[in-house]
C-alpha cells in the first residue's frame, strides 16, 4: 500500500512540474521541480521528471540549476542526451563570460550546436561571425553580447518589433 502511495504522489508531482512546463511556467517548473528533487531524492532516478525540470531550468535561464539536475541525468539514452545538452550550454555560457570580462579567445572552438540563442551566438562569434561595437558584440544584427555589472553578461535579442533580455553569470 505505502509504495501505491509514493507512486501516486511521484506521479502527482511529476503532473505538476509538468502543467507548469506545458504553460510555459518555466521558472515555477524549475524551483518546483528542484526542490522536489532536493525533497525526494528517489526523483533523481526517473530521467523523464528530471529531463522536464533541467529543460525548465533551462528555458528560464536558470543553467546553474539545471547542471546540478544534469549529473545524475544517466538512466536513460534521453536523460544523457538533456544532460550533454545542458552541460553544453552551461560550459557556453562560462565562456561567454570569459569573453566579455577577461577577453578570452574562442575562436575555433566547437561545441555541440542547439537551436538555443547561446548556442547561436557562441557558434557565431567563435568563427568569427559577428561585428563589435564598443563592448558589445553584434550577431546578425539580432543578438547583442555585452558585459553586464562585474561578473555577468547580457544578451539582447531583437526581433522585429520586440525585444528580450537575458541576464547570466
């Protein structure tokens, strides 16, 4: 009866952080998720509920949280593949932010590629795609790379008439 129980509620929760992600609710997915990942640790086997939170975690810009759910990602072909995607963009956004604050060289460099705007730019700029101005660096006069305060960075991405922000360290 006690292991209905769990199950019940494994797939109760795995319902809600799933709601949230399908409504977009990607901030409320990732702090939900994770912290049912911290509550629960028996969640940190089931690939499908931590895939869902990481990639929330992800679409809300949260990449510190999400390379935390991304290392015990390894039961299943799909868990590892979210988990290298993940680990790839968190490794992007490291070197982004080297190349803003201490003017590191990624020229030529190759990481995996993902229709993600950090994959974007980054493949953009490590071969040499992109224009500066000032301290910004322009790709496809779309997305807008700068230094934001000491240890972040900002990417803009415009878009016709709108426009969004992006703020990361």
């Amino acid at each position: 009866m006690r292991i209905l129980l769990v199950a019940l509620l494994f797939s109760s929760l795995f319902a809600d952080v799933y709601t949230l992600y399908k409504n977009k609710n990607y901030p409320k997915a990732c702090k939900v998720g994770s912290y049912m990942l911290y509550k629960k640790p028996a969640l940190k086997k089931d690939d499908n509920y931590q895939s869902v939170v990481a990639l929330a975690c992800v679409k809300a810009d949260m990449l510190n949280a999400a390379i935390k759910i991304a290392k015990t990602l390894t039961h299943t072909k799909i868990g590892r593949n979210n988990a290298s995607y993940v680990a790839s963009l968190f490794l992007i956004k490291k070197l982004l932010l080297q190349l803003v604050h201490d003017k590191i060289d990624i020229a030529n460099l190759s990481l995996p590629k993902s229709p993600h705007f950090l994959s974007i730019v980054f493949e953009n700029i490590s071969h040499g795609n992109f224009t500066k101005q000032g301290d910004t660096y322009v790709v496809d006069k779309k997305y807008f790379l700068k230094p934001y305060q000491q240890d972040k960075f900002m990417i803009t991405i415009r878009d016709n008439n709108s426009s969004q922000t992006h703020i990361f360290w």
